[in-house]
C-alpha cells in the first residue's frame, strides 16, 4: 500500500508539471559560447600536451614501496 501512494504521488507530481527550457534566450543576434569556440582556431593540442606532461610529471610523486603485499605498509 505504501508503495502504491508513492508512485501515485510521484506519478501526480510528474504529470502536474511542465517543463521548463534550461537557458532562455534573451538575443538572438550574436552567436554562443559555444559557436565562438567552435569556429576558433582549434589549440588543443598545445593543451594537451601540457597536461600530458602534467600528468607525466606526478608519477614522480609516487612513493616506491616494498610491501610484498602480505604485510602492512607502514605509514
């Protein structure tokens, strides 16, 4: 019976209402955001491999360790 009310609820709650565009438009003269960067030259490959080298550059962060992985490692 609990689960009926529920599902009646949620189902009313639904179907009561509407909706609603996440974004209005307000001028529709100019482009997006989104549009511009599309069009941009595309730089991504500078950045990549920025970040690559980001990446690269914290494996040296990681700690060697000998725990054989039946022991503890200590802290």
């Amino acid at each position: 019976m609990r689960t009926l009310r529920t599902a009646a609820i949620v189902l009313s709650a639904a179907l009561s209402s509407t909706s609603v565009p996440a974004q209005v438009p307000q001028d529709q003269s100019g482009a997006t955001e989104t549009e511009e960067r599309r069009h941009a030259p595309k730089t991504d490959l500078m950045w990549n491999l920025i970040g690559a080298l980001g990446l690269i550059g914290l494996s040296g962060l990681w700690r060697r360790s000998d725990n054989d992985g039946y022991t503890d490692d200590p802290i």
